[in-house]
C-alpha cells in the first residue's frame, strides 16, 4: 500500500476524469492521497474530493497565492480548521510556505501570511505542509520562532545542512517526481543518503510530472498512480527491497501527518 503525501486532486485539470484517476490511483496501490488546498476559495472543493474517495486533506494559503488573497483570509482559515477540527480527515495545516524562485516575489507578503499560518497551525495542533522553494533559510527561521506539530517540507531541494535543519524541527521531507530526473543530482542523493525516518513519498499532481512523462514535444499529467515507480526508482537510489521502502514509507507518512493512522487500511 502506497500513500501520496501531496497531491492536488481537487484541481479543476482533474475534473473531466477524475474517478478513472483515483481507479488508476488504486489499481495501482495508491490506498491514500493527501490533498492540499492553496486558497480559501478552493477549501469546499478540497473537501467534498477528500470525502468522496476517502482520502485526507490539508487547508492554508499557499505562497503563490498571497496575492490573491487578503489578510482578513487568515481568519477564514482559521474558522475552516474550527469548523473541521473534528474531522478525521483533515490532518494539516498547508500548503502554506515561502516561494522564492518567481519573479519578483513579495517576500514580505509572503513571510505573513506564512507565520501567521503557522501560529494557526500551533493553535489547533496540527502538523504543516510546507512549500519551500529557494526559501529554506527564511522558512527555517520562523519555524524555530513559532514550533508547529512536525509535518512535512514538500518537494525538498536544498542542502543536506538545510534538510538537517529540518528534520530538527520535526518535519520530514517530501520526494517525488523529480528525484526520477537524472540531472536531479542533490534530490538524488538526498533520497539516497538521509535517514530512514526522514522522508515520505508525494507526486504533487498533476505537477512535478516523473522523467517518463516528461518529453521534448509534451509534458504529461502527472497522477498518484505513477507514486509506486517513483518509489521504485527511490527503492534503488536507497538500495533496499521495494516491499521495504513501501513498509518505511507509510511508518514516515503516519509520523509525519498522525492523523492519517486511522484512515490507513490494516492491510
């Protein structure tokens, strides 16, 4: 049984298809997805896709987001996790974070609405998602100010100090996609070299599509389907059985987002 840490299967890319998706997803042994909202806006839909294939999910603002919202949405952030508290299936705080690879970002904007995400997350218990691009430093920073329930620092791509850093504070860090890519050499051996515990497995659909989807002429959708050969290639960047790293991989899923544990099948 595999678990996709990240994906965004509510996303409007989805909507033609989005059944014989998750049959994929399942066929394949993809048991659990987790969705991560990015903007109040989509928080109904996030949802009502989560429930409907029992799947789990996460709210916040997502950095690439925050010019679309406005400060008073941190408190409809906050009354959404009031309002689902007591949903099993609601098990983070995210994709909340810092993007600092676009153009011109607003860091100051972004750095907002990221702490005060973060002490919503301290409020109400719950671990995070984190979206870090070029931005590991900063993110760093204000987590060690506000200490949140561990969680999760997706599609990690910094330095091997950086990913310590981390994993201190609790989180563990997400490979996916593109540890495929043979020119991904740092995320290579990062999935190589870190410790069992510090990792979980995430496609972030339908982005970060793996190197077989991906062609000179076309970029493909990417699925939770294509997680367990994502996991393949990581089995062997790790040198350890596939059966292994699947039984690795859900123990860091469960630590990492605890609430996941009563959702996950016994088999």
């Amino acid at each position: 049984m595999w678990i996709d840490t990240h994906c965004h299967l509510d996303a409007e890319v989805f909507d033609a298809d989005r059944d014989a998706v998750v049959a994929r997803a399942v066929a394949a042994g993809v048991r659990m997805c987790v969705l991560a909202a990015g903007h109040p806006e989509h928080f109904a839909q996030t949802v009502a896709v989560a429930h409907r294939y029992g799947y789990a999910y996460a709210l916040g603002i997502h950095p690439l987001w925050v010019d679309r919202a406005e400060e008073s949405d941190i408190e409809r952030v906050r009354e959404a996790l009031a309002r689902h508290r007591d949903d099993p299936r609601l098990v983070a705080v995210g994709e909340i974070g810092l993007d600092h690879y676009v153009a011109e970002p607003d860091h100051a904007r972004q750095e907002w609405f990221y702490r005060e995400q973060l002490r919503l997350a301290r409020e109400v218990d719950l671990p995070v998602i984190l979206h870090v691009r070029r931005s590991v430093d900063t993110l760093l920073k204000h987590l060690r100010r506000t200490q949140v329930a561990g969680g999760i620092a997706h599609a990690y791509n910094g330095s091997r100090e950086q990913a310590l850093a981390l994993l201190a504070c609790g989180l563990r860090l997400g490979f996916g996609g593109a540890l495929t890519y043979e020119g991904s050499r740092r995320i290579r051996a990062h999935a190589a070299e870190l410790p069992d515990t510090a990792w979980v497995l995430e496609t972030d659909s339908p982005d970060i599509p793996p190197a077989w989807l991906r062609r000179a002429e076309h970029v493909g959708r990417n699925e939770p389907a294509e997680l367990p050969r994502i996991a393949a290639i990581m089995a062997a960047l790790r040198g350890c059985r596939l059966d292994e790293l699947a039984v690795q991989a859900r123990v860091n899923s469960v630590a990492a987002l605890p609430r996941l544990a009563a959702l996950l099948p016994l088999d």
